[in-house]
C-alpha cells in the first residue's frame, strides 16, 4: 500500500484527472502489465511529476490520461467526464488537453507564431484571434521577439518554449510533459523548468510531467513513483531535501535497505537509521 499525503489546500480545488483502477496490456501471446490497477486524483493547480525506472509505466499512463491510448480495462477521468463516453475524442482533446513531448514535434516551414496557432484551427476561432492569442502565448513564455522565426533559427529551449506555447493555445484543462527536457542540456532544463513553476504558480496551469530526471522532478509539488506498473508511492514534497530522500527511496539502493538486505559492512551501521527514515516516508 501506498502512502498519499495530499496537501489539503489542493483537496479543495475541483478534480480535473482521476483514474480508477487502469490497465493496460500489451502483446499477443506473452502478456506485458505496462500498468496494473492505478487509481488516483489529480486536483486543478496542481504541479505532478510521475517517476521510476524505465518500463514502470510511466509513459503509458501519460498516454491513457491524454486519451492518445485506450485502457484494458479501468477508467480515465477529464474534468468528470469518462474518456470512454467521449463520441469525438480528437476534438475533446485538443479542446481540453496540451501536449509537450521530449522532441518539440514543430512543423519546420512555419514560423513560431503559426505553429502556436494549429491547435486553434480546430475552435474555429478566426485569424486575427489566432495571431493574437499566439502572439500573447509567445510573449509569456519569453519569445516576443521570435514571433517569425523558422524552428531552425530557434535554439533547442527556444523550440521547446514554442511546443509549450503551443500546449497552451486552447487553454487547456491539463498540460502533460513528456520528458520535455530530454534533449536539452542543464543550464537549458533549468530555464525549461522555471518556465514550467511560473506558469503553474502564476497561472494556476495543472501540470503532469513523465520524467527520468531527478532535477526536473524537483521542481514538482507531489511526485509519484511508479514500479512495475503500480504505484509504489504518491507523496506531497514541503522541501528539496524530501525530494532527494523520496528519490533515494525508489532506488535500487534505497529498496535495498527497506528490504533489509545484506549490504557492504561501510553501511551496515547507517543502514537501521536509513531505513527507519525512509519507511516514514
């Protein structure tokens, strides 16, 4: 069982994602449990990084909360409404849904301004709305002066900050991120993430972002760990310090030491503390 320390401001916000009990399952023949029996609540504001180690399922889930998949059984949950009685599921989702993926997927023949305003031709908003509003989702995430330029004269966190643009042009519901700095460097990932806290601070954007990059998990309010397709752990961070302990915590190390296992002698005299420490978490 899982611990799930919600803070209580966010439990008065509505429910903007809830999952309950979802499978998927790949493969014909030898069976892979990508995801088994995951439920959880998601709250509007709210700043998630889901983590664990490859093949733990993250993406999967990310996949299934943005209605790019179907589960194999259980239900996905948007704003209330159950993905499975949308009747045009494209449209709910780019209605509802914005997109950031490690690769900033941005048509190369467009500039900026025109690749922010793609999502908008499904609103039926008009051209002098669309150039508006990207010009408005351009100058927040720093690129005012960019407006019209080619993704190629763009620096890979320029590009990134445009697919965030992007992401926002139908102010959607939630915003789910990918590994979105997978391709930048540290000093680049850092300003990604900033970008990232701002808008969910100052704009109460709800964020869920799949990363295997401790740094970029830090910057998240309440992480989740996935293991094995499972939760192993849904926990509210108050500090840095938790946050590196909660990542120790899923480590292969960190379960190491809660088993009990044999250890080298160096920590067999830390090793009762560390693990009275990490069980309380």
């Amino acid at each position: 069982m899982y611990k799930n320390e919600q803070d209580t401001t966010m439990i008065d916000a509505p429910v903007v994602v809830e999952t309950r009990h979802l499978t998927r399952i790949y493969g014909d023949g030898t069976d892979v449990r990508a995801l088994d029996d995951v439920s959880l609540t998601i709250h509007a504001g709210e700043f998630l990084a889901i983590v664990g180690p490859s093949g733990s399922g993250k993406s999967t889930l990310l996949n299934l909360i943005g209605a790019l998949d179907r589960p194999t059984s259980g239900e996905v949950l948007i704003g209330g409404v159950p993905l499975s009685e949308v009747r045009d599921i494209d449209q709910f989702r780019g209605r509802t849904i914005g997109f950031v993926f490690q690769t900033h997927n941005l048509i190369p023949t467009l500039t900026a301004a025109e690749n922010v305003e793609i999502p908008m031709y499904e609103t039926g908003a008009s051209r002098g709305e669309r150039r508006a509003r990207a010009r408005e989702l351009l100058e927040l995430v720093g690129l005012a002066a960019r407006t019209d330029h080619l993704p190629n004269q763009l620096s890979g966190g320029e590009r990134q900050r445009v697919a965030i643009a992007r992401a926002l042009a139908n102010h959607p519901t939630i915003v789910l991120a990918d590994e979105p700095t997978g391709n930048l460097d540290s000093k680049t990932t850092a300003d990604i993430m900033a970008l990232l806290r701002q808008l969910n601070r100052d704009h109460g954007t709800t964020l869920i972002v799949v990363t295997h990059n401790h740094e970029v998990a830090l910057a998240a309010r309440r992480i989740i760990t996935l293991r094995d397709g499972r939760i192993q752990s849904d926990q509210t961070v108050h500090s840095t310090i938790e946050s590196e302990l909660l990542d120790f915590k899923s480590s292969p190390l960190g379960q190491t030491i809660l088993r009990g296992e044999t250890l080298p002698d160096e920590l067999a005299d830390v090793a009762p503390k560390l693990r009275e420490l990490l069980a309380r978490l």
